[in-house]
C-alpha cells in the first residue's frame, strides 16, 4: 500500500480544523460513545485523505472500511458486504429473524426476500456484539458510488447508534437522503496560502511565485488538483508557466491529469489498467485470468506500481477513484467490449452469476436474448435478497437488449415497478416514458396505468392518482378481477387522503365505477364486502350502506384473520369503522393492523397507521399511551429519513388546551393541506382546534375554524367528527342557524351506526339546542351512553355541559356533582382547558377548587417513557431494540437511565412506578 499513501501527509496541509473534529470522534469511540459524521465535499478537496490519516491513529481500535466504485451500484448489498464480511462470524449472535434477513441478504442462505429494517437492524447488532470487544471504526469512502441497498442500509444505522463503542464516517461528495440528518463536515478547498504551500511541498525545486499563484488560482484550491497537476507535467515546464491548467471543470482537469500519467505508460500496462478499472471487485485473480486471455503479460504491471497509479497485490488498488474512472473512460468501445467479454469469461458463472452478467451486458453492441435473459435471473436474485434497485438495473439493462418488442416492453415495466420499490420514483416515470413509446398489449397499458397511479400516490402527488388508479382498475377488470378490486380499493384510499373531488378520480367517481362495472361474486371475499362498504357508503349514503358498512366491520374485528389479510385489507376497513362511530371497532382493527405490521416488518405504512391510532387512543383520554406511540412512530421516521407524523402532536395540544404549541404546529399544516386539496388532512386539523377553542371557551374562534366541515362538500367519513364542536360552539355563540345545520348533519351521520358513541355525542349535541325538561333527559341520556364507551374526554364533558346549564338553571347543589366529576376526571387526564373551564364553574357555585399542580412532571423523555413501558410488559432488550430499531446494548443504557431518574433498580419495580405516572 506504499505507493498508494504518496501524497496523503502533504494533502493535509491546512487540515488543522477537520482533523481535530476527526480526532474528537475517534477519541469518543474509545471512551464508549457511538458518533457518526460524513465529510463531504468535491473529488479531490481531501476527504480520502482525512480518512485515511484517521484509520492510520486508530491503532487501538477494529477498523472496517468500506470503497463505493461506481460500475458496483448495480450489485446488490455490494457494499455492505465489504463492511460486514470480517464480522460474520458472529452473525449466529443475532435474534434468528435478523441473522436470517442478513445472510439472505449476502445470499449465503435462501429464504424469503428479508426485510430492509431487519437487515439495518442485523448490521445494527453486529457492530454492538464486535464493539463490546474493542472499539469499532467503519470508515466508508465514495458513499455516492455505494449500491442503493448498502448506501440506505448504511445510513439507518447511522441514525440508530446510540450507546455502542462504534465510530462511523463517510466521505461523500454530496449530502444524499441516505444520510440526512446525519452531522456533516463539509471539506473545503484550501485558502490561498495552504494551496502555495501544498505545491510548494510536492515540488523538488524551485517555481516562480507568479507561475506558483497562477496554478493555485486555476486548481481552486483543490489538493487532488495540484498534487496530480504536478505529477502530470515537468518542472522545466511549471517553472516557465506553459504547463497552465486549461478552464475545464475541475474534476476533468483531475482526470485529464491522469490520462496524461495513462499515456506515459507501456502500451499493455494501459490495456492492464484499463482491464483492472473494469472490474471493480479488487479481485486480482480475476484480473490475471482475464488479462492472461487477452494476452496481457504479468510484468505488465511494474510500471504502474512504480509510478504509484495502481498497486496489484493480493488485490487490484488504484492511487484515486477518479483515476480508476479516467482509466476505463480512456479505453475505446472496441476496447471495452474486449475487457468485458475476457471478464466475463473470467468470472465463475456458478459463484458470481450477477457480476459474469454485468460484464456480458456492459459486452453486448447489439440486442442479445441469451444475456437479456442472463440479466433478468440477475433482477430475480437482487429481488430476493431485498435489493430492487439493483433489480431495476438489471431489468433495465435486460429491456435494453431484448429483440424483441414485447419483451422489452415487459422488462422495462418491471424495472419501474422495482424502481418504485425503491423508492426512485424519477426513474419509475423515465421507464414507464420509455415503454409508452412503443408498442403495449393490453394488459401492458393496464399495468403502465397502474405504475402511474402507484407513483403518484407514493411520491405525493396525491390529486394525480386516484384517476390514474381508477383508469388501471378498469383496464385491469378484462385480465384479473382480483387484481382490479385491489386497485379499485387503491383508488378509493388515495381519493380519501386527496379529499377534494378530482375529475374522473373523486371518491363519487371511484364509488360509482365500483358499483356500475365490478361483477359481484356469488360467495364474496373480504377484499370485495369491504369494497362494497365503502363504494356504498359514498353512493347510497350511510343508512342505505349502514348493513354493509357492520359487516365489513365485522369481518376485521374477530380473531379469524390471517397476518396476510390484516395487512392486505383491514387499512381499508378502518374508514367503515369511523364512518359508524364505531370507536372501539376502529381501535381492534388499527392495533391488530399495527401488530401485524410490527411483525412482518413492512414498516413503510406504520407511522400512518400510529397515527390514526393515536388518534383513537387520544380521543380515549389515554395520552400517556398516546405519546408512547408517537414516540415509536419518530423511532421509525428517524431510522427511515421519512418525515414526522404532524398531526398526533396538535392533537395532544388541543386536547390538553396548550394553545401557543397547537397554534404554532396546526398553522402550516392547514395552509398546506389548504393549498393542496387535501381535506383530509385539513379536516383533521380544524377539528382539533375547534376542540381547543371549545375548551378555552372562545366560541367564536371555534366556529370560524371548524364551520367549513358543515358544507354540502365535506368529506366523506371525517367531516362527521367536528359536528359535535360546532353545535357547542355555534351554540354558545349565539349562531342558531348554523347550531342546528350541524345538528341535522350529525344525526344523519350517526344513525346508520347507532353505536353508544355516536348516540351519546348526538344526545349531548341536541341537549344543546333543547331546554326544560327535555335537555336534562338528553344530557342525561348522553353521560349514560358516553359512560359506555371508551370516549372518556367526551364522557367528562358531557358532564361539563350538564354541569354548566345546571348552574344556569339555578340548581347549584345538582351542578355541584356534576362539575366535581367533571373537574376530576379532566384534570386526572390533563386536558388543562377544560379542566380549568370546570374549575371556574365550580367557583360559581361558591365551590372552592384549587389551581392545578402543573410543577408535576415526567422525567423520562418520550423515548425512554416508550423503552420503559415496553420493558414493563415484559418485553426483552432485544425486542424492544427489534420495536424501536435500537441495539440491545442502547435499550439496556436507556434502562439504566430510567432506572436512575425514577428511582428504582430493577424492571420490576416499573409496574407500580409507572401506574402512578400514567
């Protein structure tokens, strides 16, 4: 490795500043810590350098590095693989789900195509089993030239180290999705006098000073620039300045440096270059095999080590990246179709069946079957080890060099689909641009349909896709009628969340299409009564629906599902459940939904799904639980990189009365889902505010917030839920007319269902706009069906407002009892606005109630509360680290630390804690 270490104490010069913060990392990996950092910067600035001073210090720690090459991002796990080879051998230490994801992953085992978070996790696990050895180093180069699988696999758990004596850097010319979030450290060119003196350093003799500062002004400063331009070019010539740089791109300039080190070489040393550069493994057997059939000599390669461009030991370095990039970039088409061809025939067709197909692939001038073939086993393979973007390529390469047209139309929709998977929606559409050019059967077109649909919904475009799927499914019908009512159910989601009518692709055209063209089944399946469900709900209306609608309900609240069923179709059954007030029934559908998800590890869907249970948990009174499962929820957006679940925090807010915090979160998300269309979203968000007005007993606020789900355009199933709001609001208000619009809507959506809940809220609603008699027997009405249900919040308020017209009514000793229960029962589950309205009523009374405790406060962040609550259900360390995407050995730090600041010693003592705070 001598010859490829020329250069890196000099490119150093001017490091001062970024070797400290290197040093600081590595010296908190010795005491204990995990850090993680990405230096990033342009090719040449000196990132490789920065991490190659830091492996060099880290004499007393284990160092695992990993080298993107450019020609590997189509191998699948490629460079995962060169991080984690030296420690599978305690990969038996693993929980057997993630020992399995990961060895199928490597494909060492066959299996079922492994979760990517299980094998983040596996990867997870094996750094904190070799950390507890001795301190763990991964030094991972080229990050942007890492295959898809390995760079998001890499970057989760970047994200995850918590309390493991595990070091981890990048170098990366760019801050990609993968490592967002991640603390960075951008690498800059050198000023002005550190580039003089780096020049100065790689000189052996004297330079003019104007010559001198004219070549640092033209490299920018870039220290790959200016020790390659040196190498490049002669002192005479530097010394009478007609070696300038010409005004390329700085990287060109690199690489046109060593084109001209390239041309200075034997004939068949080049030809020996160019073939090693083509092959990216470092397999130097490889190389020879391939070079001895192209009749390359072995003392080829002296000259290139002499130089210090390469080095050809146990296997094939190059001095840069970019050298290797300029070398194969030099060859001719003739060349390269040469190289690949003698790789191919190099590379074992049993032990390395994908690489052997690249070569031929990156071989072929023209459209070959056999290799198009070749590369969709290829696709097959990456698939199964969870790497569909490696699929994608392949496929993509496949539809490239089929001869045939259906073929290629096939392959090339296949590599969208996988794209999609990927989550690379640009290409999804760059292929799917690229199919419609040619000829489509028609289940081809169905299936293009379908990929649009899928990438709109899945990228954001949420408007764009319901008519796009609903297209799909009608095509879809003539082929699979299965298949079809997946779509149309796609299609009556995607309308859902996009709320607002969209032509051609509303939730009245997706219902009406499902209900005038899907053939109904003599013995329907579940995916098809849940169909009919929602498609009657929006066409007939809820009464009408109201018996499909139970069924529906019905089926996924037993027991009798498969873990396949629950995931497939009980996300579409929830919306019933809310649309019938239903309460309990949505909460079993979501948490066995959500146990499922847990289980199978498809976790794309789980903060959604947190979401709405947290709603329903919330709405319960259970903030504690609901806090823990927004904390899980932020446990697998970290991981992931996706964005925060928005809505469960402004509904803590308004359920609590923070109004500052509600205002300051609910703010953005109503005028984005203003602007977008999304009412789902947008009437979400109003009525949660309409409760904190309500609660705060500024009436008004809360009618102009909440009045726009009253209108004739208000969504299908949401739009019920701030009903109850705006008769209380418009009510006290003094806007009668509006009072009993709400009123009327509200009794027709509770109705069909007439479920405790519904009724109950229907009751107290009507009490509202009643007097005499007939409101004390509705209010009454209401605290006996409320006290039915699991809608505690709503129970103590019902006993507010009877409480409230008591006290008007002049019976303050009946008002008394009423507001006591009240008062306790809001405080008790910390809804502060309402609670304090309760508390002034009191007063009026000539009740004394003191002012709330509000110094109480739980010690425990949002993640150790979640940490601790799943170890007081007896959950393993390693089960919550399976939860939560944490090592064992980062749950036990987090116990410890939860033990410290309640006060216990051992998990056993965290029931009786733990039911005190909660």
């Amino acid at each position: 490795m001598v010859a490829l270490g020329l250069g890196r104490s000099t490119s150093l010069v001017g490091r001062a500043a970024e070797l400290e913060t290197c040093g600081d990392l590595l010296e908190a990996v010795r005491t204990g810590e995990s850090r993680v950092l990405v230096l990033s910067g342009d090719p040449g600035v000196g990132k490789s350098a920065l991490l190659y001073q830091l492996t060099g210090r880290a004499t007393d720690c284990q160092v695992f590095r990993v080298i993107g090459v450019q020609s590997e991002m189509e191998l699948v796990f490629a460079g995962l693989h060169q991080l984690c080879a030296p420690m599978l051998d305690r990969v038996d230490t693993l929980p057997d789900p993630q020992r399995d994801a990961l060895r199928a992953a490597f494909g060492l085992c066959e299996g079922p195509t492994p979760k990517p978070f299980l094998i983040g996790l596996a990867v997870l696990g094996l750094l904190a089993e070799t950390s507890a050895e001795r301190p763990v180093l991964c030094v991972v180069d080229d990050f942007q030239w890492l295959d898809r699988a390995s760079a998001q696999t890499l970057g989760f758990v970047a994200r995850r180290l918590a309390a493991e004596s595990v070091g981890l850097i990048f170098g990366a010319r760019d801050i990609t999705a993968e490592l967002a979030g991640i603390p960075q450290l951008p690498v800059r060119p050198l000023p002005h006098e550190f580039a003089s003196e780096l020049l100065k350093s790689a000189l052996t003799g004297s330079m003019d000073v104007r010559v001198r500062d004219q070549i640092v002004t033209e490299t920018g400063g870039n220290p790959l620039a200016v020790l390659e331009w040196v190498r490049s070019t002669t002192p005479q010539r530097l010394a009478g300045g007609f070696g300038l740089l010409t005004v390329s791109a700085l990287p060109s300039r690199i690489e046109e440096s060593f084109g001209l080190q390239l041309t200075a070489m034997p004939v068949q040393t080049q030809r020996l270059l160019r073939l090693a550069a083509a092959d990216p493994s470092g397999d130097a057997a490889l190389v020879w095999r391939a070079a001895t059939t192209m009749g390359i000599p072995f003392h080829a390669a002296t000259p290139a080590v002499e130089a210090g461009l390469a080095e050809f030991g146990a296997r094939v370095w190059f001095r840069h990246p970019l050298l290797r990039s300029a070398v194969y970039r030099s060859a001719s088409v003739t060349d390269r179709h040469d190289i690949h061809v003698a790789l191919a025939e190099a590379t074992d067709a049993q032990l390395d069946p994908d690489r052997r197909a690249w070569h031929r692939a990156q071989a072929a001038t023209a459209p070959d079957e056999d290799t198009a073939a070749d590369l969709e086993r290829s696709a097959a393979r990456a698939q199964a080890r969870g790497g569909p973007a490696a699929a994608a390529a392949f496929l993509e390469r496949a539809g490239l060099l089929s001869a045939d047209a259906g073929r290629r139309g096939a392959r090339l929709l296949s590599a969208g689909q996988a794209s999609l998977q990927a989550g690379n929606y640009d290409a999804a559409l760059r292929l799917l641009a690229n199919v419609e050019a040619g000829p489509l059967d028609p289940l081809q077109q169905a299936t293009a349909d379908l990929l649009h649909g899928q990438v709109a919904f899945a990228s954001g475009m949420g408007s764009d896709a319901p008519p796009l799927l609903l297209r799909a499914a009608k095509r879809l019908q003539r082929f699979d009628i299965d298949q079809a009512r997946e779509i149309y159910l796609a299609a009556w989601m995607a309308a859902f969340f996009a709320g607002s009518p969209v032509s051609g692709g509303g939730l009245p055209e997706v219902s009406k299409a499902v209900r005038d063209l899907l053939p109904r089944s003599d013995r329907p399946g579940k995916p098809e009564l849940v169909l009919d469900a929602l498609s009657s709900m929006v066409v007939a209306g809820p009464a009408a629906a109201a018996p499909a609608m139970r069924v529906a309900v019905e089926l996924f609240t037993h027991a009798g599902n498969t873990t396949d069923e629950v995931l497939r179709w009980s996300w579409f059954a929830h919306p019933v459940a809310i649309a019938l007030w239903d309460n309990d029934a949505w909460r079993a559908i979501l948490v066995r939904y959500v146990e499922s998800i847990r289980a199978a590890g498809v976790l794309d869907m789980m903060p959604i799904a947190l979401s709405s249970l947290a709603t329903v948990t919330a709405w319960s009174g259970d903030f504690a639980a609901t806090t823990a499962m927004m904390a899980e929820s932020d446990a697998i957006c970290q991981a992931t990189g996706a964005p925060a679940a928005a809505l469960p925090p402004i509904l803590l807010a308004c359920f609590r009365g923070d109004r500052a915090v509600a205002e300051l979160l609910a703010r953005p998300v109503i005028d984005d889902a203003a602007a977008t269309g999304n009412s789902c979203a947008l009437i979400w968000a109003q009525w949660v505010m309409a409760v904190l007005y309500n609660g705060l007993g500024q009436y008004r606020q809360a009618v102009d917030v909440a009045r726009s789900a009253v209108g004739p355009t208000g969504h299908y199933v949401l739009a019920r839920w701030p009903l109850p709001e705006v008769v209380e609001a418009a009510s006290r208000a003094g806007d009668t007319d509006l009072a009993d619009e709400a009123l009327l809507r509200l009794e027709e959506s509770v109705c069909p269902g007439s479920t405790d809940a519904g009724l109950g809220l229907l009751a107290r609603s009507r009490a509202l706009r009643s007097d005499g008699e007939a409101a004390e027997v509705l209010y009454r009405e209401a605290v006996d069906r409320l006290g039915r249900t699991c809608l505690r919040p709503e129970l103590a308020r019902a006993h507010l407002l009877y409480g409230e017209w008591l006290r008007r009514a002049g019976r303050r000793v009946d008002a008394r009892a009423e507001l006591r229960i009240a008062h306790e029962m809001l405080a008790a589950m910390d809804m502060g606005a309402f609670a304090e309205r309760a508390r002034r009523e009191l007063l009026a009374t000539g009740e004394r109630v003191g002012q709330p405790d509000t110094e109480q406060a739980n010690p425990l962040t949002a993640q150790e509360a979640l940490i601790a609550r799943l170890a007081r259900d007896g959950r393993t360390n390693p089960e919550i680290g399976a939860q939560l995407f944490l090592s064992a050995r980062t749950v036990e730090w987090h116990l410890h630390k939860v033990f410290a600041k309640l006060g216990i010693a051992s998990r056993r003592e965290l029931a009786a804690v733990l039911a005190g705070a909660d």
